[in-house]
C-alpha cells in the first residue's frame, strides 16, 4: 500500500476510540506520568487524525522537494498527546527516513500508530530508538523541549558532528491572546480552549492574555468555568495551581480562580506564569502590546485573537485555533518543506 493511502487507511482505523490499538495505547497513557486526561487525549488523536486525507497530504507532499533518503531524527517531545505525528508524517513524506525518540511521559500513542503503519507499509523507512541512537544516527535533526534540554541536545548533535543548519532545535515558546473587550461568548469559549486544554503545556498554548484596562473579566471568569465543565483539570493541575493561588495571596498579587482549582488567572505584567496559570495583562494602548509582541517574537510562538483585531493583522490567528493547528503549521515560523528539501 502506498504511504499516503496507508496513513488515510490506518487514521480511519484509529477514528474509532474502540479500535483496539488506540484503546490500548490510551489506557497505557493514562497510567503514565503526565498531565493528560482521557477527554484531552480523545480531543488530540481525533484532531490529528481529522488532518489525515488524502488530498491534503498529497498537497503537503508536494512541496518538498528530495534529492535522496536521508535519516531526520526526531526527539520528541512529551507535552501534548500525540503531538509528535506532525514530524512523523513530513519526514516520511517528503520520502526520508524517519528515527525518532519519544518521551517517557507519552510513549504509547505514536508507537503504536507507527506499528499498525508498518504493517501496511513494507519496508516503510521509520523506527523508534533511545535518543543518543538518534543523534548519533541522523543527517538531520528536530527536537523540541526546554531551553535546557535544548542546550543538552546542541551539545550532543556538535559531538555526533552535526553542523548548526542541520539541526531544528524547537525551545520553550508560548501563544498570547489579545482582546479588544467586544468578544462574545462563543469566543471567550474559544479562548478557555487555547488556554487551558492540554493543561498550558504546549506552545500554541495561551499564557498571557492581552485586555483593554477595565475590561469585565466576569464573562471570561464564566466561559473558563464552563469549558472546565467539559474538559476537567488534570489532578496534578489542581494541586499546581493551589500552591500558585497561597503564593499570589501572600504577596497580594490580583487573581481568580475556581473553587477547586480548575484554572487560576492571574492580573500583571506581561510575564509568562508556570503551565495553566493564565497571566491576565490591562492595556491602555494597542500600539503598546504591539510593541511589547515586536520585542519579545524569540518567545512567542503564536498570538490569536478574534473580529476586527485578525483583521487588522495578518499574521494573528483565530482565538480557538491554538490546541487545533493546521498539519503543515510552521513551529517557530519555520516549515517542515523548508527543513527537510535537500
């Protein structure tokens, strides 16, 4: 079965929550040491899986442009289920070979799918190994984490020989939203989505969100609750934010939260909080957030925001977009066809 066909056929597989490899893999993920809840994981293998048709992966396949097989290594990271198709798919693909890493916070759900791929592909270029296999292994190399854990990896792809341009090193970024106090509910919904889901783990999602000074942060407050309804906190969240909220009580910094510590927002400066502690930022003047989003784009990763804001600025992107990326979503402003066309 040709590959593309073969990604489509095994997504169809995977469509269905029962089908048992999915169901197998999720259970294990659940039981592992992260931050994901059932509701969450259903949430990103179905996101994922709805990217995978054919005629939009024909159209990503063509616009690399591969001169032969190389080996793209891939350290993946462990914040968000299932995160880690997106590097699978480009690589094999644009018709390299894929070696990949994965983290032991989530090593289920890739791997299986990997698995149920290699049976419908014979002799598809990809595997799973320890990352210093990797590394030592690769033409080229993606790998996302911490800035620390990033700094590790740049020294180990400088010992395996690995020159700078070879290498897409993807450091801690965070996603900012910018209101202009006229949302409706539907979009302050949209925003408890980018916020929260996912637990603020991932770089799409929102840490600071941008408000005209003396804008009713109730409608908000209302909208988080109720997406919390839907998508609760993971445990581990609840006990994160609870220290949070004892410590912006004891130096009296403005804050809300949920009475059993379901999301915590807290009002300041501009200054990205630890994950699902949402940084609520007054303004006076867009020309300021402007600038502020100008000065600090090496951190940014995306900013999202809704009506006449988007219109005005191209490069913003739909508030309720952030946990739904596009397959060829370019991390860091950088694509994969760029990366991986040699």
């Amino acid at each position: 079965m040709k590959l593309i066909q073969a990604l489509v056929h095994v997504s169809n597989l995977w469509s269905d929550p029962e089908f048992p490899s999915r169901s197998v893999a999720t259970m294990r993920t659940l039981a592992a040491d992260n931050r994901f809840t059932e509701e969450a994981i259903a949430f990103a293998v179905n996101q994922q899986l709805s990217l995978l048709n054919e005629s939009r992966l024909e159209k990503w396949a063509n616009e690399f442009e591969t001169t032969g097989m190389k080996s793209i290594g891939v350290l993946n990271p462990g914040n968000i289920p299932f995160v880690e198709l997106q590097d699978l798919v480009a690589t094999l693909i644009s018709g390299h070979r894929y070696l990949g890493s994965i983290s032991s916070k989530t090593p289920f759900l890739l791997q299986a799918f990997l698995d149920d791929l290699l049976v419908e592909v014979r002799g598809l270029p990809a595997a799973l190994l320890e990352a210093d296999q990797v590394i030592a292994s690769c033409d080229r190399l993606i790998a996302s984490g911490s800035d620390s854990v990033m700094q590790h990896v740049l020294s180990k792809a400088e010992e395996a020989e690995l020159p700078p341009d070879a290498c897409w090193l993807r450091g801690h970024r965070y996603s900012v939203a910018v209101l202009d106090g006229r949302e409706r509910n539907e979009a302050l919904l949209d925003l408890a989505e980018d916020a929260l889901l996912h637990e603020g783990m991932g770089c799409r999602s929102v840490a600071l969100v941008f408000a005209p000074k003396g804008m009713d942060i109730d409608p908000v407050l209302d909208a988080f609750a109720t997406y919390r309804g839907l998508f609760p906190a993971h445990s581990s969240t609840r006990g994160a934010l609870k220290m949070q909220r004892a410590f912006l009580k004891a130096v009296s910094t403005p804050h809300a939260f949920a009475d059993d510590d379901q999301f915590l927002i807290s009002r300041g400066e501009a200054e990205a909080q630890l994950p699902g502690h949402v940084r609520w930022v007054e303004y006076e003047s867009l020309v300021a957030v402007e600038s502020w989003l100008d000065e600090s784009k090496d951190h940014i990763q995306c900013v999202f925001s809704d009506g006449s804001l988007r219109k005005e600025h191209d490069a913003w992107q739909a508030l309720g977009t952030a946990q739904r990326p596009a397959l060829d979503w370019e991390p860091d402003g950088r694509s994969h066809a760029s990366f991986l066309s040699f």
